[in-house]
C-alpha cells in the first residue's frame, strides 16, 4: 500500500472472519477503537440509523464521546461478544463493537462480523471521500482527541498471589488524578478526573494482567500505562 498511491484503503479479516483489520492509504493501521466510533458517527449521521451503541468495558470512550454528540445511549458490557448480541437481538443498538475488532450493527446477526464491518469502512471511506486518518482527525475536531494502548503483564507468583488484595484496595489519586469511579463490571476499571481510565483485567489462564490505557494524549497514555504498571507490579 505504501508504494502504491491509488490504493485509497486495506481491508482483512481473520481466518473465520468475525475480526476485521483497516489499514489506512499510507499503510498504516487503524486500531478497531477508532473505527467503531467512526462507524458510529457515519451510521447515525448518513445513513441515519437510529438507537444507541454498546462496547466492552476495554472499549474506547471516544465511542461514549461520539454518543453524546449524536445524543444516544452507551451500553458497557462485559468482555464478550454475546452481552453486545443480546442488545442487538433487542434492537437497542446502532452499532456494538469491542477493542478486539468485533462489530455488528442494527438489523445484523447478534455475532461480530468482520466482513460487515470491511465493507462499512470501505462504504464510509467511499461515501465521504476522505482517508481513515482524515476522517478520525475530523472527529477528534469535533470531540476531542482520543488515544488507547493496551499492555499485559506478566505476574510473578509472588505478586499473582496479591493481586485480588491489590485490586480491592484502590487508592483515591492514582497517575496524578483523583479516582472518581471504579467499575468493576469485568475486571477494575479506574475512572479518572481528568477523562483518563485505566482498567486491570487478570487472564483467567495465565498469569498475565491486560492493562488497558485512555488518554487525550501519548505524553498523558504515557503516564497513565506507566502508573498502572507500578500499581500491579511495584
């Protein structure tokens, strides 16, 4: 794609083609956080699709941020596909999605489906005229910039046996901001004064936790991750 100019977008999916993968004109890849906020906006602003959207609690809030802008509901579930499904199968939903590129959208099957959602981008990329990036940076101009990141750490037994303890006893400032609420619908999630969250979810296979990250900027994802690292492992 890099060498090529005339290739405007770069659609894949995995091998039973229910996770999709977007890479933008310059090569680039557009993480699935991003897309689902944009599907989001395109679905209700052009194709004026009515209801509200759901994501997992590992999910970006730029999608919460597109919902206030449009005025619509956001429904945080679980990690795992089926609790989105069920709100499709209600008709509650414009469009659900998680951070681990599953998506579906109203009148759908209540499963992710990754050839839908490539098509989507494709449609929107077509319709508007515009790359991903320049559609993403439109949307950021609209309602603030938005970065997410994504760690796992690995857990030496000593720390794996107080883990539990650790993420029961949760501090009230933490990466420079107060906590102003702990979610603890799957794993716990820390919402922060400042718009940041961070969220400790343990691998019920190994002993590994996936720390998920938000900021307005790398320099403040930078801090958060690096917080909720010493958090767990100091």
């Amino acid at each position: 794609m890099k060498g090529d100019p005339s290739i405007r977008l770069g659609i894949a999916t995995d091998g039973d083609a229910d996770r999709f993968g977007i890479l933008d004109a310059d090569g680039s890849y557009i993480e699935p956080n991003y897309i689902i906020a944009l599907l989001l906006d395109y679905l209700i602003r052009v194709r004026k699709l009515e209801g509200g959207v759901a994501r997992s609690v590992a999910t970006s809030h730029l999608i919460d941020a597109v919902a206030k802008k449009h005025g619509v509901p956001v429904y945080e579930t679980p990690v795992g596909f089926k609790y989105i499904g069920e709100l499709i199968s209600q008709d509650k939903l414009v469009i659900g999605g998680e951070e681990s590129a599953g998506l579906t959208i109203r009148g759908h099957v209540p499963e992710k489906d990754g050839i839908l959602a490539c098509f989507l981008v494709a449609e929107m990329v077509a319709r508007e005229g515009k790359t991903v990036r320049e559609l993403l940076e439109r949307l950021y101009a609209q309602v603030g910039r938005v970065v997410t990141r994504r760690d796992n750490l690995k857990l030496s037994p000593e720390i794996e046996a107080v883990y539990a303890a650790k993420v029961e006893a949760i501090p009230s400032e933490i990466a420079g901001a107060k906590v102003t609420d702990v979610v603890r619908i799957d794993g716990t999630k820390l919402l922060l004064s400042d718009g940041c969250w961070m969220l400790f979810r343990k691998s019920g296979t190994e002993p590994v936790v996936r720390l998920y990250g938000e900021a307005p900027s790398d320099a403040r994802l930078a801090e958060v991750m690096d917080a909720g690292r010493k958090f767990i492992l100091g």
